[in-house]
C-alpha cells in the first residue's frame, strides 16, 4: 500500500468526493472480504470528522474506496490535513497516509488588524497623526492589495490616507463642540481589495470597522449649571430630607481632572444641603431640606435665597460657576386654632328671648388664609345645644329659635281645680255643710308687668261660698292641641311652667325650672371647617327669672275652731311654692271686712291667725262657715288660695231678758190660763 495525495478547494460542497483512487490488494482469496477505515491522528483529531472513506468495491482479494467531504473547509483556518487509512482482511492489517491539500479561494473579506482606537488632545495641530490603519486580505494563499476609505467622518476632523491607512487631523479639534461631552469620536472605516486594479465592492471584498478617537480635554472651559437662576414654592411642612422639585444639572465640557469639580451652598440658614457633593464630568443636582422645620409663621423663612456654587478641584486656576436658588415658603395648616382660655362659663336669663347675645368666643389660628383666622368656623354640640344659636364665622353665641316641644298632641297634664259655681249648685256634687246665702263673686285682675304685658281676670268666690271640702275633686285637661277651656275662671287655676305656651322661660325653651345649666363642647375648625380643631368646654348658667306664678300647695285650707277660741291648734298655715328661686312670697287676706276684721296672715310665713281684738262669734258672722282667700304674690305673679274656717257654736252666752222690767195690769176678774 503506498500513500495517497490529494486537493481539495475550501469552498468544496459536503459530499464531495475528493479522492477516489484508494485500491487495496490481498494475495489470498479465501477469509473475510477486505474493508478499510478512517484512524484519528494527534496532528489532525478532527481530519477523520471532515471527511469519510466510502468503499466502492470490497473483495476477499480486492477492495477499492473513495474519500467523501462531510463538513466545509477553510484555507484559513487548515491548509492540510493527514489521514491514516487502515485496510484489514479480519485476520491481518495494513496501512497507508492520505494528506489533502486545502486550496485557498478568495471568499473573504478584508480583515482588519492591531488596534483601532486613539487618543488626541484637543489643541494638537492640523495634520497630527492619530493613528495607521492596518487590513489585509481575508484569503492568505493569494492576498490581494488592500486600499482605505472613510465613511462617517464626524465634524470633518480628521483625513485617511487611500493607500497607507494614516488617519490625520484635517482641522482644530474641540471638544466642547461634540454632542458626547466624553468627546469620542467613532469613524467609520471601509477597506476594499483590488482585484484586476478595481477597489471591489462586494461582500466578499469589502470590510467595514469603526475607529474611536477620543479628545483630550483641555481645561479651557469652568462646569456650568442648566439655568442661572431658579425658583421654587415649598410647603412649610416638608419633612427633612425631601428633595426641591427642581430640574438641576451640572455640567463640566472638559474630561479627567479638568471636569472635577466640588458642588456647595452659600446658605447662611442652613436649611438646605446639596447632593452630590464632588462631580465628574456631570450630573444631576438634588437640593434637599437639610436641617430643621420651615415655618412659614417665622417672617425669616418665608423665603431663602441661596447660591449654588461649582467649582474645580484639581485644576489651577480653579475655574468656578453659580446659580441663584429662591425658595419661597408656602403656608400649610399645620396649626390648629387656639382658644385664650381652656374653657368658658357665661350667664343668660331665662326670659332671653331667641337672638339675644349671650357671649362671643373666637380662637385664633397661627396660619394665613383660610388656615388661619380667615378660615375658622365654630359649633356647638352637646345636649341642649340645639337651644342655643352660634355663628359660625364670627363666633357668637345667641339664644336659638325655641324648638318644637317635645310629646306632641299627646302631652297630657292634670292639675287640681276648685269647683265653679256651677259645680256647687249641682246636685251631685258632694257636699257636707250648707250656704247660708247666695254665692257672692268678687274678681281680680293678674298681670304680669314683664316683657308680655299679659293679663287674666280671676273669679273668687268670696264668703260665705263653699261648704264642702275638695281634695278628690279633681279634672283632666291637654296642653297641647286641645280647644280652650271655656269654664268660668276660679281660685288656685294657675298653670304651672311647663304648661304655658312655648317661649322664653318656659320648655322646651330656656327654663331655669327645668334644665339651669348646660354644658356644651364647643368646636373651632380652621380651612372652612373641614381642617384641623381645637375644643373647649362650654359652660351655660341660666339667670332665673320671674317667670312662673305662685301655686297654692294645697287647693283648699281648712280649719274648724270653737267660737271665741283665739287661736288655730294645730296652726293653720297658708302655703304657696313658687318655681322662681328668685321670687319671695306675700301673703294677704282678701275678703269683706267681717273677715279681714276677725282673722289676720303673716305676710311672710302665710301663717293665719285669729284677731285678738274681735272675738269669733257665730252670731256676729251670721254662718258658721267662713270662706274667703289668700292672695299669694311674688311681686309679679298673684295666685288666690282658698280658706274655709268652720266656727262652732258653744254655749257661752247667759239668757237675756229683752227688758230690764217687765210692768203690765189685768182686772180682777181675769181667767186663769189665758196668756197676760
């Protein structure tokens, strides 16, 4: 077996057959059919990979193959590759070498060699060398010539050389003037191989790279803010630590050290700090709120005007820029209102009537608008509140229209009441003594000399009246939405507080009787009453008035006493209560002289008793039961109390002849027994 040589081109499709001349012989004819293999050698592991041998004819004695392409070559990459070929007949093995010659194929591109970046300082002069750029043909077993070409050349800095591949300043360079402050420059390179004496333009002879170049700054220019000035409203009550809502920037045009640069406030508060402190190059600004709490109450922080300060580091001279920073401070409602006492106590009559003034209370609020003063309004809450009337902007205090009573048409009373003439003459009506004359009436005339001016006439049954006692007597009427009693006026009917009509004094206005004093909450919200609130409590005192007359605690006195007695056992006493804590009460005896003659009242205590100048005596008063009444006063108000005094008879006269001397004549011859 001798050793086989081939070529084979490297753009040779797989399943070429490259070599089709392998023959193995074998002198014996007899054993196993003759086969041949593809083994791996160290210098080419991968040549058994890239192709196969592929046996045409095999024989005991005879076996031809071929060698078939399975994966694409490259010139570029191998140029030979060394086969072993082992040829075996199952008992005994030969071998030979098979080397294929790659052939090279121009199907590529120029390649592109050594570096392909550059650094210039921006002041070098105009046709300086930046750098040489180097290709070379892509295909090594013939390479062709390789000719240069810029395609982007931004601002026009720079010259290639076609047939050296020198790149060259071709005017002054700037730094500042680039659009990428880093000041790179990327260029894009095209080189073409010449084929026939024709620069290509096809893929296959065309490459294209980019170059960097990168301009050295020189320190020529000092960092520069976005804006000269700036402005900005911040709330008072920004937390520490919040940014400004500024868009800041910085920026130095120069590169390394020329473009470091240190970042500071002139702020002599001290309110605010800056962030960061040391830059390169550029970078956003952020201003915070540094130390303590803004006040807009404080006329010294309602604005700060601060400078903004960049200045270089490294460079000599330290070249610097400013800014100017107003921050205005805006007010917040972060005060609440603020009473001068923790709480009030004021006083109003009874008799107020709605409208009336009763106090003006008002807080004030550190903050300005409708946070502060401007903003408050105030309430009242609490029970009873609905009785009393506040402004809300002004905060005064007034008695309220009288709300509806409460119970409606179903509020019913019952109060005691002295029979009527009518009632007496009734034959019904209980009685357990006799007239002994006819009804006698004697009238008054209530008034109330307050603000209404009103009057009532009141009936009294003056003595002798009444013979009969009246506790059980007793009748039912409405105060509320009933028709007016149309019954004769009498002693003792006088309506209590509650039962006279709604309005100053009684319930459910203002009535001392009832409810004398109210505590209330009372409630100042800044921002129109939807922003903060403060408090305080509310104390109420009703004055009482003189608006209630006297009541007769009982509807009818009684007494019984032996004729010429001269006093009452027990002690008869007139009693009339009056609501009005105010009011003191008198009493009087109203009646005809017979009875003002026989029996006497303290005015103070209404403690009755019996003249000591007049003896009582039946004969004298002409009935044994007296009847007249107590006026009981406050000064305003009059109410009548019944008295009846029961006198009875005793023997405690002698007979009485009606002559001293008797003188009269009768004949001698008058009869016994006929009257002298």
């Amino acid at each position: 077996m001798v050793p086989y040589e081939t070529d084979v081109l490297e753009n040779a499709e797989p399943g070429t057959t490259i070599f089709d001349g392998i023959l193995v012989t074998d002198r014996d004819t007899v054993g196993e059919n003759l086969d041949v293999s593809c083994i791996p050698q160290p210098q080419n592991p991968d040549a058994c990979e890239k192709f196969a041998i592929e046996v045409t004819e095999s024989q005991q004695d005879r076996l031809t193959a071929a060698v078939v392409l399975k994966q694409p070559l490259d010139y570029n990459e191998r140029m030979i590759y060394q086969l072993l070929l082992d040829a075996s007949d199952g008992l005994y093995n030969a071998s030979a070498g098979l080397e294929i010659h790659v052939r090279d194929v121009q199907n590529a591109p120029p390649v592109f060699q050594g570096s392909l970046a550059a650094v210039i300082n921006e002041d070098s002069p105009i046709g300086t060398l930046v750098m040489t750029i180097q290709a070379r043909d892509g295909d090594r077993g013939q390479p062709r010539k390789i000719v240069y070409e810029l395609v982007t050349n931004p601002m026009d800095y720079f010259l290639l050389d076609k047939h050296t591949g020198e790149l060259r300043t071709a005017k002054p360079l700037d730094k500042e003037a680039l659009p990428d402050d880093t000041g790179l420059i990327i260029l894009t390179v095209k080189a073409r191989e010449v084929v026939d004496g024709v620069p290509g333009n096809d893929n296959l002879t065309v490459a294209t790279t980019q170059a960097s170049i990168t301009i050295r700054d020189v320190n020529d220019s000092p960092p520069m803010f976005n804006k000269t000035e700036y402005f900005v409203a911040l709330s008072e009550n920004t937390a520490p630590g919040t940014p400004l809502p500024l868009e800041i920037s910085v920026r130095d045009p120069d590169v390394g050290e020329n473009a470091e640069f240190r970042l500071r406030l002139n702020d002599v508060s001290s309110v605010f700090d800056v962030e960061p402190k040391l830059v390169t190059g550029s970078s956003q600004i952020s201003i915070r709120v540094a130390n303590g709490t803004l006040d807009y109450e404080n006329p010294n922080q309602r604005k700060f005007i601060v400078l903004l300060v960049a200045e270089e580091t490294k460079t000599n001279p330290r070249l610097s820029s400013t800014a100017t920073l107003t921050v205005s401070i805006t007010d917040a409602n972060d005060n609440r209102p603020v009473f001068e006492q923790d709480s009030y106590s004021t006083t109003v009559s009874e008799t107020a009537h709605p409208g009336h003034l009763i106090a003006t209370i008002t807080a004030r609020d550190l903050d300005s608008g409708l946070y502060g003063d401007q903003g408050i309004r105030y309430s009242l809450s609490g029970t009873g509140s609905e009785l009393f009337h506040v402004d809300p902007i002004t905060g005064a205090i007034s008695v309220a229209d009288c709300p509806p009573a409460l119970g409606g048409s179903q509020t019913r009373r019952r109060r005691r009441q002295l029979p009527t003439l009518a009632d007496l003459q009734h034959p019904d009506f209980p009685a357990n003594g006799t007239a002994r004359g006819p009804a006698e009436y004697m009238t008054y005339r209530i008034v109330n000399s307050g603000e209404s001016n009103e009057f009532r006439d009141v009936n009294v049954i003056a003595p002798p009246t009444i013979a009969t006692l009246y506790d059980s007597y007793e009748t039912t009427t409405t105060t509320v939405d009933e028709p007016a009693r149309t019954d004769q006026p009498h002693t003792n009917d006088v309506l209590g507080p509650r039962q006279m009509p709604a309005g100053p004094g009684t319930a459910p206005c203002l009535d001392y009787e009832t409810q004398s004093v109210y505590y209330l909450s009372y409630r100042a919200t800044d921002d129109e009453g939807r922003g903060q609130t403060s408090v305080v409590s509310v104390r109420i005192s009703l004055l009482d008035a003189n608006d209630s007359p006297p009541v007769c605690e009982s509807p009818l006195y009684r007494a019984s006493v032996d004729e010429g007695a001269s006093l009452f056992e027990p002690p008869l006493v007139i009693k009339a209560r009056d609501p009005d804590v105010v009011s003191e009460i008198n009493y009087r005896i109203i009646g005809n002289e017979a009875v003002t003659r026989h029996f006497e009242i303290d005015k103070r205590t209404g403690q009755l008793t019996i003249s000591k100048s007049v003896a009582l005596d039946v004969n004298h008063l002409k009935s044994e039961n007296v009847f007249f009444g107590v006026e009981a006063t406050d000064g305003l108000y009059t109410t009548l109390c019944n008295v009846n005094i029961t006198i009875r008879d005793v023997n405690n006269h002698a007979p009485q002849f009606a002559r001293e001397n008797y003188l009269t004549s009768i004949e001698e011859n008058f009869p016994i027994a006929p009257l002298v």
